[in-house]
C-alpha cells in the first residue's frame, strides 16, 4: 500500500477535535504513536492546552511545523455552559464541591453582571492549573491540599455573549479572548459578581490560532487515516496557513538567507503591483518558487523566521 511517507521533510498541521476525557498531551501521544509507523521518531506539539473536559479544536503541529507555534495568530472563541449556585476546588463541575448556594439570579443579572468581564481584566489563575510556581506546576500543590499565592495575569475578553439554556440555574456563554484566559475562572467570577458562585459546566473551543472547529476532524478518524498512510487528505499545509504575500528570493542570495542572514527588500523579486516597504510576515520563496518559509519584513530586510529548506 501506498503512503505519504516516503522520505520527504516532514512537516504539517493536523486540526483535531478534541474529544471529552482526554488531554491535549493524550492527542499528541495518539498522533505520535500513528505517525511512528511510518516516520519514526517524529516531533508532534500543539497549540494550546484544552483541560480533559473540554472538547473542541486543537491544532497539531508535525515536524518542524512545530516551529510556526509562535508566528500563528493567537486568540480563541469558546462556547461554555456556566452553572450557578455551585463552587469547586477546580471551578468546574469535575472539582469537589465546596458550597452550593440558592440561586435568584435572572437572565438579565447574568447579562449584566457578565458585562464586567469585558475587555482587559486581571484574572488569578485557579489551583488546578499547569502554570508554575517556584518551579512546581499548581496542580502538584492543590493536590496535596496546599494553596499558593497566586498573581493577577491581565487577559482580554474581546466579546461575551450570554444565551438562555432549558437546564435548571444554566447559561450559555460565547466568549472571545486572548491565549492565556482561564473559562472557568471567568465562570467562577461571574458567579462571584452574582452573588451565588459558579463553576464552568462544558466547555468547546471553537476558535484557536485562526482554525475553527468546523474543520477539524475526530481524533480517531484522524488516527486511522493517519496509520493507513494518507495524512495529506487531511493536513493543512504550513504554506496556506498564512494569507500573506509571496516574495522571492533572489538566486545569488538564496544560500546566506537559508542560512540565516536578513537580505534586503530590494534584492527580493516582487510582483510588478506591489510597491514600497513590506511589513510583517511574508511567505518566501526560492527564485525557483520552491516554498522555504515564513519571514519578516522591517526596516527594509526580510530574515527568516522559519526556514524549511536549511
């Protein structure tokens, strides 16, 4: 049979949708271990962490796609359902239940108090989370019963929509934010706003890195597709993934760019309609339109960023 591996450099993006009670380090291990059939060893990352009980899209890296992480866009869109009257140790339902109150909120509480919550705010990071304290992640401390002090992070909600749900002391949320905001905190604090306390029921992401869930595929679709052989019916290539201008590079100064070294703008062979200094992230180009990368334009020079042809 047949296959896309045969030798080449190695390097795409598969879109995944997570499933509920697996980690995002648990899709990694499952395309890795699919992917070693063929390829062997092979370095696989992803593009933000999704917690066990959420669902939703989670872009994967391959190869040395795995270089692009910083470059791709970083804001997120969420549906979460936010559930009143009930604190956890975890801020989501799967937590221990530390008070559970009456709830007289409305509707219109809930649209009014979640309005707070726009634009920059500080968020506290929750217990159970993976960022470290004194080299310890939190989660290793809340394990054992001990809580840490915390600092107030800044994130950006950009947009939160508040939705009626037919299940009792429920609402719907759709969120638009930053990489690094915490739903479940957001939950949390809505309910703290409220008055009654909340945690965060489900959570989809929707958004990441500018993929949507609507084109990404089932986990263990992707792992059969994947152990057959034919993983580019269902990768995205790194070269689409940015809609931004082509530049060439010309042929005497292809070698010291691929080795490193910014060239100026003016060596680069541009299309006729395009005039003046570029800004920003380019797709470049061999003078024989083999795809080598993504660099950035400034200050008159473009210098890689990713280079796949080094």
């Amino acid at each position: 049979m047949g296959s896309d591996f045969s030798g080449r450099v190695f390097r795409m993006i598969l879109l995944i949708d997570k499933p509920r009670g697996i980690t995002s380090f648990g899709v990694v291990s499952t395309v890795r271990k699919a992917l070693s059939k063929y390829e062997g060893k092979v370095k696989v990352g992803h593009s933000g962490t999704l917690d066990p009980i959420c669902t939703g899209v989670l872009p994967i890296l391959i190869g040395k796609d795995t270089k692009l992480l910083p470059f791709l866009p970083s804001g997120k869109a969420y549906r979460a359902e936010i559930l009143l009257g009930v604190e956890t140790d975890t801020e989501d339902i799967t937590g221990t239940i530390l008070c559970e109150r009456e709830v007289s909120a409305s509707f219109d509480d809930v649209v009014f108090s979640s309005k707070r919550f726009l634009g920059k705010i500080i968020q506290i990071p929750p217990m159970y989370s993976a960022i470290k304290v004194n080299g310890k992640k939190l989660y290793d401390f809340a394990r054992k019963g001990i809580d840490v002090e915390r600092k107030g992070r800044e994130v950006t909600v950009f947009s939160l929509n508040v939705f009626p749900s037919e299940k009792k002391n429920i609402y719907e949320l759709e969120v638009v934010c930053s990489a690094g905001t915490y739903i479940r905190t957001l939950c949390s604090d809505i309910g703290r706003e409220l008055g009654c306390g909340a945690c965060m029921a489900s959570l989809r992401r929707t958004v990441s890195n500018g993929f949507k869930v609507e084109d990404a595929i089932p986990l263990e679709f992707a792992k059969r597709i994947i152990e057959d052989g034919g993983i580019s019916k269902i990768a995205i290539s790194s070269e689409d993934v940015f809609d931004v201008e082509k530049v060439f590079l010309p042929k005497n100064g292809e070698k010291y760019y691929l080795n490193g070294g910014a060239i100026s703008q003016d060596r680069l062979l541009l299309k006729k309609e395009y005039e003046g200094k570029r800004k920003g992230i380019l797709r470049v180009y061999t003078s024989d339109s083999i795809f080598c990368g993504i660099g950035k334009a400034e200050n008159g020079e473009v210098r890689p960023l990713v280079n796949y042809l080094k």
